[in-house]
C-alpha cells in the first residue's frame, strides 16, 4: 500500500485576541505515512474518529514559558486534546487491533502513532450512545461537571442554582444534577436555541444574557446558594451581589475573559460579610476520586433519556480553527465535536 | 444619692471617607441618672469596665437602610460593641450583683440598664488575665482567629502562611495557631513596632507593607498555601498571584477598602486553574461550633505565656473616637480597646 496524506491541524501563531482560523492554526496535508508500514516501535497506531474543541483550549496558545496548569500548545506542531480513535495496528500485548482508545492528548490528526498508552485508555461504548458523547455529557465536560458538583455543590433540596453557559457541554449536565438534587435552577446562554434546550433540560428560569438584564432575573429569581461559573467577568460579579448567605461557587472557566482579557471584580469584599464558599476546580486533579460513579451512572442515564445532551457536530479535520473559534465566540450551538473519519 | 451624668458616645453622622472623632461620634455628658433608684424593670444595672474597638466598625456607619450582616449605627443613639462590666444592682434571678457581663452589643456609656441577658453572658476571667484579654486573643478578634483557622485552613505541616494585620487582634492568634500547626509563616503590618511584635510571636517572615513590596516577599517566600485576608485590596491579588495549588484563603475583612472604597480584584480568573479556596467568615455564625474548645485552650495558653498577645490600652470614654479612627488609619500599636472604668 502506497503512502497516504496524514492531514494535520498545526498551532501556527499565537494569537492576540481571538483565534484566528488559517492563522492562529493552519489545515496541513504534508505528511505522509503509510499504513502497513509506518514502524510502530512497541506502540500502536490509531485512527482518529473523533476530536473535541473546548473552551480551554484558548489558554494553551499562550508563550510556551508561561506558568499555567497545562502545557502550551506547540508552534508548528499538531493542536490536540481529548480524542478517541480505533486501533488499526499494535505491538503492545495491551492493546488489540479494533479496541478504541480515549485519552486528553489526541494530536488533531488523521493518524498516530502511540508508544504507549501513557495517560490514555481503552474505552467501552454504551450501544445506546455514539462516540461523540464520549467527548461531551459522557467525557470531559460531563465529568467536570459530575466532579465539581459532588465535591463543592453541597446542594440541598429547595435551594437555588445559576448555571452559566447552561447549554455547553459542562452546563447542560449540572443543570441536569440541580434538578436531580431537587433545586431550582437558573440558567443564562447566549441564543434563543440555546434557551430552548435549557428549558427542555429542566431549567425552571432560562434567560439569553444578551438580551435579558442578568441583575434582573437574578434579583427576581435569587438569592442564590450554588453559582457554577463558566464565563466570569460581569456575571460574575452579578452573582456575588445575588448570592445567598453562605452560598457555593464552583469556578469551572472564565470565558469571557480569554480572549479579550479579564475584567477586574468589584464585588469581592461581600464574600467575607456573605460568608461565600469559592472553589476553583480542575476535572483532572477531582476525575480520579468519582471516575467509577460516573462511568458506572451517566453514560446510561444519556441513553435513557434521563439525562439528555446536545452536540454541535462538525464534519471535517480541515474545520477545527473554524470550530475553535466558534467556541471561544459562543456561536457554536451546543458541545462542539469533529468527526474526523468514520469508522 | 444625686443623679450623675451617665457619658456616651453618640452616632452622630455618616462619614464619607475616614470617620472624624467629634463629627462622626460625639461625646455627650447631657444624660444623668441614679444608680440607686434608677428602675430596672425586671432587669440589671452594669458599669461598663472595657469596650472593644474593632475594624467592623466602620461597616456599622452605612446608612440603617443598607443591607448588611450587621445592623447599622443609629443616628443620635450610643455606639455599640463588644464590651464587658460588672452588675451593680439586679432584678433577674440568674445575674447576680457583682458578677460580669460580656456581650456584643454593650453601649458606649458608663452605665446601661439591660433588660435581659439576650446576646449577653455571665463571664468569669483567668486569674492571670486582664478584662481587657477578653475582648482581644481571648475574645472575638482571637475568636475569630480561632474559628476561620479551624474551619477553613486545613493545615499540613510544612506549609506556608501568609498573615495580614498580623499585628491586631485577629492577626496575632492566627500567626501562633499557624505556628502551632508546624507551618511557615509570613507576616505583615504597617509599622516596625508592629513587625517587631510577629517576629516575637513566631513569624518567620515578618515585613512591613509600606516599605517593603509585598509581591518581592511572596515571589521569595511562598507561594503561599493558606492566607489570611484582613486587608483585601492589591495585596489580595499579591496573594492570588502567589498562591500554591490548591490554596485556601480565608477572608476575614477588606479594611484597606472600608474607608476609600474597596480596589477591583484583577486576578480572579487565576481562582480555576489553581483550584484555590475561598472562605468567608463570620465570628458568629461559626463561633458555637467551637466555643467550648476555644474557652478551654486559648485563655489558659495566654495566662501561661504559651501563646503571646498585645494590647493598645486607652483611658477614658471620650477617647473612643480617636481609637475609632485609629483603628480604620492602622495607626493603633495593636488590639485597641478603652478601659471605661475600674472597677
């Protein structure tokens, strides 16, 4: 079999604000590889089927010297993220030909080459649900959700809960446990659609922050007990002024800020009077402690219908910065994913 | 016997920055009354001894409109705070004449005919002890100290403290606590006396703010896993900047903001990827928990030189507005508190 084109997304300038598709990340078919042949030194090769863009990946095209909790991505190297994709060939007794494999560090590639397994895994697919859950309600954002919830929420019943970006991959699955927890829940999003699905997923007041006065609703609709952040900035201080005494933040993201740059609290000196609760939280260091609760309830809950899930599914490697930037603008529709090849 | 002039400390005005000894409190001598004759109605005449002067204060001097964790300071009424003094005539079975009372709420006036024990408590003293004691280590400031340390800081051998006002009446207990956990500690005030005092107490790293940069400390000596917030402001973000993963911080005041407007905080969004923790605390809420354990250890530790403390010791009722003022500007040696009367 001759050579075939390993098409590639590669990290090709830092950007200075938001991403910028063709420039900040560049659609390559230089490389070949073939696949009978490509030696595989004791690692396997791997198919790549589906890929995951999230909103973290806008902090990691930063200067690689720069301190952070992940690594930068590389000048001319391949982008990559969380990933799964079939075995094609393997050298290593671990890992069969046709197992599918799961990890946080798939290269945006058609093909790889694994040494090992390192930090991925052989995932099992639930009949009931496709692959790309697996990267949404069933993968990382579902987990951050589950983690994050189960660790800080301290939810009891009655409570109130404002869940931001409550249609994204993270959003949708703690509105979805507020609910379970027997809390009313608000939730903000940035389109009509967006509202829609919040409202189908059990939201009791579900608002577009662009067109609807946040401090409004909050005033109305609050005090609140639970704050899960995703976007920061504004809201954020909006939330602080509606908590509830000893209320609970889960700080899961900053989007607002990412590519325009943070805005400053102001409301920070009524947590010490509110008697608030703020946890900064990170899916990896809190996934290992609920990894088995939550493959072993959420995966069948999604193919239930108990808990529903949404995706914005794109086809196509070549489509990545263009996703990527959709996610940093929010006009994604719901958990962006790309379908590499099918199986 | 003849009525005698019963001296209080008025509210007087709202301040719009610092408060102004004899603008924004008055001392006022119009009252009289007669401490034989006077009725108590089912309840108990008190010499007041010892009154707290503390940084919440200032939040007391908002309009009686705005809402708060604590009521405001009534126009053309006596202040209010924590104090103690001796019952000179009873009509309530359970306090006697002679005993001591301590409360929250004393006024600030020779005299006071209470109703009730309410809030109030009958209080005994360590004989190695001042009354004075028991409105710093040994009351609400190391109360406080005591309660967020033991709540919140989660302390592990080896870690590293950052503490400021670590001269005051909060700030004291909580270096010696974090001493006593096997911690490193970072201390820092606004004057050298005050630096003198925590190097005393067991501080590692003692500095003073206004001439040495917080950030070159921390950059040096941190990062810093637990910190102990008085003072919000720049030096909260100096702290979030240097902050250890999972980092806890407990915030006890703002006071750099009470009286010139609390500053933005830039460095919130560093909260997510360094899984920090941030509590609000409140004395009364979470003192019940530990009381009986506070009562039993510290009073006895301060009598026995075990754990250190300092007091700024003023004369006379008609002082308290310059303590007042004092206190807010930092220009107080210490703890501040106004002896009333011997007894």
């Amino acid at each position: 079999m001759a050579p075939i084109p390993n098409a590639r997304v590669l990290f090709n300038s830092i950007p200075e604000s938001y991403p910028v598709p063709g420039e900040t990340t560049v659609y390559d078919t230089t490389q070949t590889l073939d696949l009978e042949t490509v030696p595989l030194n004791g690692g396997f090769l791997v198919k790549t089927l589906v890929l995951s863009v999230d909103p973290y990946f806008r902090g990691r095209m930063a200067p690689a010297e720069k301190k952070s909790y992940i690594r930068s991505f590389q000048i001319g190297a391949p982008l990559d993220g969380f990933g799964i994709g079939v075995v094609l060939r393997s050298e290593n007794s671990a890992v069969d030909s046709g197992k599918y494999i799961y990890g946080p560090s798939f290269f945006h590639q058609e093909y790889t080459v694994f040494p090992d397994l390192g930090a991925l895994q052989i995932i099992e697919k639930h009949p009931g649900l496709p692959w790309t859950v697996y990267l949404g309600a069933a993968g990382m954002p579902g987990g951050t959700a589950f983690v994050g919830w189960k660790e800080h929420a301290d939810a009891k019943q009655g409570e109130v809960a404002f869940v931001t970006a409550g249609a994204g991959g993270v959003g949708a699955l703690v509105i979805q446990l507020a609910k379970e927890s027997g809390l009313k829940v608000i939730a903000s999003a940035g389109s009509e659609e967006k509202v829609e699905f919040m409202k189908s997923i059990g939201a009791d007041v579900a608002f577009n922050y662009k067109t609807t006065d946040t401090r409004a609703v909050l005033e109305k609709e609050g005090p609140i007990d639970i704050f899960w952040d995703n976007v920061g900035g504004d809201t954020l201080d909006a939330a602080i002024e509606f908590a509830a005494f000893n209320g609970r933040f889960i700080e899961c993201g900053s989007i607002s800020g990412y590519n325009t740059g943070h805005s400053a609290i102001k409301n920070w000196n009524l947590i010490n009077p509110k008697c608030l609760h703020i946890h900064g939280i990170l899916v990896f260091t809190l996934f290992p402690k609920y990894a088995e609760e939550f493959y072993a309830t959420i995966p069948a809950k999604l193919a239930s219908g108990e808990f529903k899930y949404t995706e914005d599914v794109t086809k196509g490697l070549e489509k990545v910065g263009d996703v990527i930037l959709a996610v940093q603008k929010g006009t994604n529709k719901a958990k962006a994913v790309v379908v590499v090849a099918e199986e």
